[in-house]
C-alpha cells in the first residue's frame, strides 16, 4: 500500500513537474551549460580540488585574495605537477578592494650565459634534444614564481597571514601525499619516455621506471624539505639558500646554463596594467613580457566595429570576423612583440581604436585574407599547451587572476637534484633562431631574440572586466599556449556580447586563428557541418583542435561570487 501510495505521489509530481517545465520558460539563456558554483562570499577556482580548497582555508583565516591566490599556486606546484610550479613564471592581475589595478611579472629570464645563438649548432642548424629550448639543462629560464608570489604578498598581501600559513599547506601535501588520481597517474606513464631521461623525474614521477596506479598515495619528500626551507626562511631562500646551491650545482653538473648568480639576480617586476575598454567595459590584462593583452585587445577593438551580438555566438559570419581579427593581432604579435625592457613594443599604438579601424579597413565581409597579405611581420613561435590559470575572488571584492607555467607538460622533464622541483623549458618562447623555422617549422620575431637577462614573449593573459560603473564583475585566463588569447578573448565577447554567465562563457565552442599557419581551428564539438562549410565557401582553412582551457569568476549584481572550471579540463570552483 505504502509503495503503491508513493508511486502516485511520484507520478503526481511528475505531472506538475512536466506542466512547470512546459509552462515556465528556463531563467538561463543558455540552460544547456550548468550554472556556475555559488558562493556568498568568496571564491576560488582552480585545476585542483585540493589547491581550491587551500584557497578558502586561507580566506576562511583573514587572507585576501592575492594571500590565497599564493597558497593555490603552491599547492598546484605539488597536486598538478605538470603545470603547477615553482620551476617556473607567470603574471598575476589584481584588482583589489579600492578599485585599483596592478599587474605583477614574474616571467623567467634568460641565464646571463644565453646569447642569440645558444640552440643553434656548428652545422647552423636548431640542436634537438639535450642542449636544445625544450628538454634537458638549458631549456630552463630562471625561475620567476616564489620571487612573484613573495612581491606579490608584501604589496597586496592582507598582512593578516603569515608567509609561512601560505607555504605549510603545500609542504604538507608534499610530505604527506596525496591520492594520485587516473588522469594525473596516466599522464605519467604517457611522458614517461621524456621524464625517464632524468634520474630524479624517473625515480619521483615514475616511480623509478615502475610506473604509479590510479588511488596510490603520491608522496613527494624531497620537495616537501624544500618547501620546508621556504616556509622558514622566506621566498628567497630559492634565490640564494640552499635551494638555489643545489640547482646551481646540477646545472653545473649537467651543462646547464643558470648559476647561482642567475638566481641571486632574478627579479619579480610590476607592470602597468594593461587597460582597454570594448563596448564601455574596462578590460584589465597583462602587457609585455606577454602578448596576450595586446593581442586580446587588438582584436576586441576591431570586433567593436561590427554588431557581434547581431551575429549570434557561432554563426559562421560571427567566426570568420573573429578570425579576421585574430588573424591581424596575431600578425602583429609576431613583428612587434617582446621583452619590453629589451625591445620597443608599442602598446599604445596597437591597443588604440584609431589603429584597429585601420586594420578593418582590409576585412571584406564574406570573404577570407590571406595571411600573406596580412601584416609584415614573421610567424608567431611554437607555444605549449602546458600553463595553468586560477583564480580567486574575496569578501572585499579583491580579485586576483594569475597564469604560470613550465611550458611544455613537465617543463624541461628535468628535476633539479635534491629539490623535488620540475624546472621549467620556457627557452623555446623565445625565438630560439629568428628569421628560419624553427624545430617545429615555424618562424619568429627579432624582438623575441634569445639574450641573457631577457624574458621570453608569452601568450597568456590572465584578465579582470570592469562594469561601467568600476565595480569588478569578472575574470578569466586560461592555459593553452597562443589559444589561451583566443579563449580568453572569446569568454570576454560570450559575456558582453552574448549575455552568457561565465560558466557557458566559457564552455561554448571556440575558434582559434593565429595568423600562421592560415587556417581557422574549430573544435571538435559544437560546429555544425554547415557553418563549416560556409565558412570555407568564404575562403577559409579550417583545421580541428581544442582551444585551450579556462577558469573564470563572475560577482553578480547581487554580489555572489560565481565559478566556473571549463568542462574541457579537469579542476575544482569552491566557494562558501
Ligand atoms: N609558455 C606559454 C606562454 O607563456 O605563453
């Protein structure tokens, strides 16, 4: 009786629950994606779950966001260690509680002994493999992210939490271990033939050759002493204690090129914000040493000239005047992007609206450019898909977006002897021979020359929009080499043009054009056989692939914090 009771209760609500859907129309505009995580004060996203939950720890104790934001990247360094760092650099974008903006740069630099030529072998070709930018030794720049993070905590920091309440979560991952987790125990084995080049990755990351399982308990020892001796001593520790003698000494041992002078002299820097507006809306974001404010940038201004939300989100006409302008930013980011301590960048010309409407002055509708007649400058530089993005939003509205990176998944495969730490090959952002292709046929720029003490250009743009008002409303960056611009570009224009919340923001299907090679990247799902084909009856290439992945928060008018992990990757928004 009590069943057959139930079931009529079930089939009754069935019929008022159909009826509802029916009668009421969904409140989301794009109810196909899922809401964002809610949160009523805070909030943190980040490629892993434990990393976001050592976010909220530090709020939940009085840390602002740029505190939290610092014990995040610590404990990616040891939960998500193909991307996560402290071998590696970086930019950090804070917009904090009285509306000002800052921008730190935390970039490698090059090791004085690095010189134009330093990849290039007697035979004038690129050297491949150990001596090369992308493995081995002197593939790494000097590490930019404790200097970063110690910077960031003296100027931004809440002053309510030590430095060392900040490190002791990531050490304690690391002496303690963690759950290694299928993805993250297969893609071990799945770089096992450039991690096993190198006895200390070999004998941490794969186990000594024996390989980890799915549910092991991952323990990393020598890095949890190393994070020890920065907990106590302070970021400078990596830069001139005992860290920084036993990376010098394997880099002596190995033919490396960072000294212990190398990292005594690394220096985190503070650089102007860049700052743009697209349809009335500020748009907060990284300048040189990354290229992807500018380019990000450029391209939102060109965009500005047509009426996008018109077009619809993936229409093909909306795509091919997204390409056009990806295709021109891109060209100008290889002629005129790079360190700008080292070579002039014009910024302002190249975020102005006067330049863009000249550059759409070329853009014919229903017809694709020619890369070859676009822009003068040489093809932008193989970039990796291995950075990661976070970000945090606090009680006061603090914001903070920060991307780093190692590059390549593993970075340079190398383990410093002793340190528990992956050592980044961003020297293969650089161009590692300018002017001829490089090891994976591709060209670029003299401004992005290889010298000692300079910084490799980069893509990533981690990035805060303002409402008209000033009041912050979100952020977002992404990894994913040159398409972290495409994907954070179209996150911006999916919210201002679009009307999605920042979760569909970013889910939805994204394209990708940097200029070379000439052809436009849609991704595998979410582009109907139709809109491709219009788009090559325009004239366009079309090759497939997936356009990186973002993390992004949003303050709704109601001030909760919403957050949102793209459902391209894996990673945790926690919010309370
Ligand atoms: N290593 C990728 C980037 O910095 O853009």
């Amino acid at each position: 009786m009590q069943t057959r009771s139930r079931y009529s209760r079930f089939i009754a609500l069935l019929a008022i629950v159909s009826v509802l859907v029916v009668v009421l129309p969904s409140t989301k505009t794009y109810a196909a994606w899922p809401d964002p995580v809610r949160g009523k004060h805070a909030m943190v996203v980040s490629q892993h779950e434990l990393a976001s939950q050592v976010g909220v720890e530090i709020l939940k104790k009085g840390g602002n966001a740029v505190d939290a934001a610092i014990g995040v990247g610590l404990a990616l360094a040891v939960v998500y260690p193909e991307a996560g760092n402290i071998g590696g650099g970086g930019f950090m974008v804070i917009h904090d509680s009285k509306g000002r903006n800052h921008a730190i740069d935390y970039r490698e630099m090059a090791p004085a002994a690095a010189s134009r030529n330093v990849f290039v072998g007697p035979d004038g070709k690129l050297i491949h493999g150990e001596g090369s930018s992308t493995i081995g030794y002197r593939a790494s720049g000097v590490p930019g992210t404790l200097a970063g993070f110690d910077l960031a905590f003296r100027k931004y920091g809440s002053g309510k939490v030590k430095w060392a309440d900040l490190v002791a979560p990531a050490r304690r991952l690391a002496a303690n271990g963690y759950v290694l987790s299928y993805r993250l125990a297969q893609l071990f084995k799945s770089y096992s033939d450039g991690l096993s080049k190198y006895p200390e990755s070999k004998r941490i990351f794969l186990n000594g050759g024996k390989f980890f399982e799915e549910g092991e308990l991952f323990k990393q020892p020598d890095l949890a002493a190393t994070l020890g001796r920065i907990e106590r001593s302070g970021a400078r520790e990596f830069y001139t204690g005992r860290t920084a003698q036993l990376i010098a000494a394997d880099m002596k041992a190995n033919n490396g090129l960072i000294t212990l002078d190398d990292l005594k002299n690394y220096q985190a820097k503070e650089r102007e914000p860049l700052v743009g507006d697209y349809r009335g809306f500020k748009i907060i974001s990284m300048p040189p040493p990354s290229s992807g404010g500018i380019v990000m940038l450029e391209a939102l201004n060109i965009l500005e000239g047509y009426d996008v939300t018109a077009m619809q989100y993936n229409s093909a006409e909306k795509y091919h005047y997204l390409a056009e302008a990806m295709r021109r930013a891109f060209a100008d980011r290889a002629e005129f992007m790079g360190d700008p301590d080292f070579a002039d960048v014009p910024t302002a010309s190249l975020i102005s609206k006067s330049y863009a409407a000249k550059r759409r002055e070329s853009i014919q509708k229903d017809r694709a450019s020619n890369s070859k007649d676009v822009g003068h400058g040489e093809p932008t530089g193989r970039e990796s898909m291995d950075t990661t993005n976070y970000a945090v939003v606090d009680k006061d509205g603090m914001m903070v977006v920060n991307t780093y990176t190692i590059n390549d998944l593993y970075g340079s495969q190398v383990t410093a002897k002793g340190t528990g730490i992956l050592l980044n090959d961003e020297m293969d952002d650089f161009a590692a021979k300018p002017g001829e292709p490089n090891m994976f046929g591709l060209i670029q720029g003299e401004r992005n020359a290889v010298k000692g003490g300079k910084r490799p250009l980069s893509s990533m743009t981690p990035t805060i929009v303002l409402r008209p008002d000033g009041s912050v409303w979100f952020g977002v960056g992404a990894r994913g080499g040159p398409r972290i611009i495409s994907a954070v570009l179209q996150t911006v224009i999916n919210v201002i043009d679009h009307k999605m919340d920042i979760q569909a923001a970013i889910d939805a299907p994204r394209i990708h054009h940097q200029w070379l090679p000439d052809a436009i990247m849609t991704e595998p799902v979410g582009f109907s056989p139709d809109t491709t084909a219009l788009l090559k009856r325009y004239g366009h290439t079309l090759s497939t692939g997936w356009v990186a992945s973002a993390t992004g928060l949003m303050i709704d008018k109601k001030g909760v914090r919403l957050g949102a992990i793209d459902s391209r990757s894996d990673g945790l928004a926690v919010g309370y």
